[in-house]
C-alpha cells in the first residue's frame, strides 16, 4: 500500500518507469496481435511465450465437431441421458459475479470476497436454467476450474481436441487442466490472475476481455478480503452471503473497470493508478477462436451470448 501511495504521488522516474517497460515490451496501443492461422511451435515459443505476450488465434479450431454441435444443445438433447453421466457443477449467483468483491452482509460499508453456491445438477438441468432462470435475480454458470472438462463432461470429449498441438510443443507439457464454461450475458468475472499458459477456445457466442500485464500489479490495488460463500435455499428461493467460519483472508485485485455512474467517481479517486494510467489491452474472442493469455497476466471478462442465450468457451492451463 505504501508503495502504490509513493507511485501514486510520484510524477517523476517511479511514476513513469513502468510505463516505458510496458511500452517498451508490449508497444502503445490497446490491442493485441491476431494471427490468421496456427503458428509453428517455434513462432509461437519465439514471438508469445518467451515474450509473454498474449495473441489470438484464428482458423485453429475450425476443425472441432463441437463448433457445430455445441451451439445447439438443448435441454431435451440430454434429458435421457443416464443421470451419473451427466451431472456438473454449476455456480449460482444472485447477479452472475462469482469469485468477485461485494459488500459484507452486515456492514455495507465494507468488502468481502464472495464465492458462488455450486450446485450439483443434471446438465440438462443446467442447460435451462442458464437460458431460462427459474426465479428472478438467479443466474447459473455451468463451470468449475478443477478439470471441470475431463471429470464432469467426459461423454462430450470426442468433439474437442484433448490439447491444442502446437501450444503443447512450444509449453513442453500436456494441460494440467481442462475447463468447459457455459453461461449468459449476466456471467461476468473480475479482474485476476492465474499462474498457468491459458489457451481460450471459444465455441459459441463472444469474450470480451481486458488484459494488463504482470507489470501493472500496483495499479491492482491487491488487498485482502475477508471469504464469504452464497447459499442458495432451495425452499424460499433466496440467496444468503454469510463469511466462512473460521474467517479467512483472500487477496483480490480492488479495482472495478466498469463502475456504475454513482460510483465511478469514487472508484476513480481511490484507485488513480488504474483510471489515470494507461488503457489495458481489450480484446473481443469469437467463435472458432483461441486467445492465448500468458500466466501471471490480470484479465477481466465479460460476454455476449450467441442467438440462443448462451456462451460457451473451453480452456487449457499448461
């Protein structure tokens, strides 16, 4: 904290060194390359990931039997399925902000971390309630960083390359993790990292994602923030917020890039690092697209869903 007061206050060789680093490094605008094609391994090693360097990828998923099959999945499609061999893990909240900050429950004034209620349900199940919420102010996201892809969705591998080719060779290793994400216009994930090589295979619908470098960490404002989970009863209908016992701590980027107009002015004032410095990348990831997101970069994502109410996107941690 003292150190961003110091850059914060700093017009000089501080305040203005880790602008010339990401200049130097990654140029002065806000966009991102786009490659028309897969890269060799070796271009890909050379110009991404030994420069740490995000890009999207073009034409390299055209190939997947999911590009077509997936944007038609209807509920009634797996509703005869045998139960076991469908059921996923779906995260549900009030407002479609998972793992993201929110005000404590009994003192508005102030922060928490909230984690969405997973609920286990058939993937049928899931499919209608993402499309078509069975209550107001209740919004499903089918998906769960644990290798969601492999362990819940194994009857749906054969519509997907089990590793992108070229992205394997240049990394030196299989992913760790496959992740499979089906959600709506309201799904929206705040600013973090991730510590692994993110490829980001988008299969339906649009990401629309803002991307800093790990060089921008100050401008963050990470701090820490008590856990909190929402419970969601099945009886009344209703979402609670209450902190995990015993209390934890998570640090969590501060900054909200889209504050509402009530707030903007605040939000502006207590994080000028972020608001007052230079723009992050942006960059749209559409169907039939991967976005290859280098390990330690910040990146907030939002959505747009294709004609049936739905985004749906794979990834793969190296």
């Amino acid at each position: 904290m003292e150190e961003e007061k110091e850059l914060e206050g700093s017009g000089g060789f501080i305040g203005g060194l880790w602008r010339e680093v990401r200049e130097l490094s990654l140029g002065v605008g806000t966009s991102i390359d786009r490659l028309d094609s897969p890269p060799s391994s070796l271009r890909f090693l050379r110009h991404y990931v030994s420069s740490n360097k995000p890009c999207i990828i073009s034409n390299a998923i055209l190939h997947w039997p999911a590009l077509s099959t997936w944007p038609h999945f209807s509920p009634s499609s797996f509703s005869l399925l045998p139960e076991q061999h469908h059921v996923v893990s779906v995260h549900l909240t009030p407002h479609g902000r998972a793992d993201s900050l929110v005000p404590l429950p009994d003192d508005p004034s102030s922060l928490c971390f909230a984690s969405a209620h997973v609920q286990r349900m058939p993937f049928h199940q899931a499919l209608q309630h993402i499309v078509s919420p069975p209550l107001p102010n209740y919004v499903a996201y089918a998906q769960e960083q644990n290798d969601c892809f492999r362990s819940e969705y194994s009857h749906l591998a054969h519509d997907i390359d089990a590793h992108i080719p070229w992205a394997t060779e240049a990394l030196g290793t299989l992913p760790e993790a496959v992740n499979l994400w089906i959600g709506n216009h309201l799904s929206e994930t705040s600013f973090h990292k991730d510590h692994y090589e993110n490829l980001y295979a988008v299969i339906s619908g649009e990401k629309h994602f803002l991307l800093l470098p790990p060089t921008d960490f100050h401008r963050m404002y990470i701090r820490d923030y008590p856990a909190a989970r929402y419970s969601f009863s099945q009886e009344t209908g209703e979402f609670t917020l209450q902190l995990e016992s015993p209390l934890r701590y998570v640090p969590w980027c501060s900054v909200n890039p889209y504050p509402s107009a009530s707030t903007k002015e605040r939000e502006m004032s207590l994080y000028p690092l972020y608001f007052n410095g230079p723009k992050p990348f942006e960059c749209t990831v559409k169907a039939g697209e991967i976005l290859y997101l280098p390990s330690m970069w910040f990146h907030h994502v939002r959505q747009s869903p294709d004609n049936k109410g739905r985004t749906i996107a794979v990834n793969y941690f190296n």
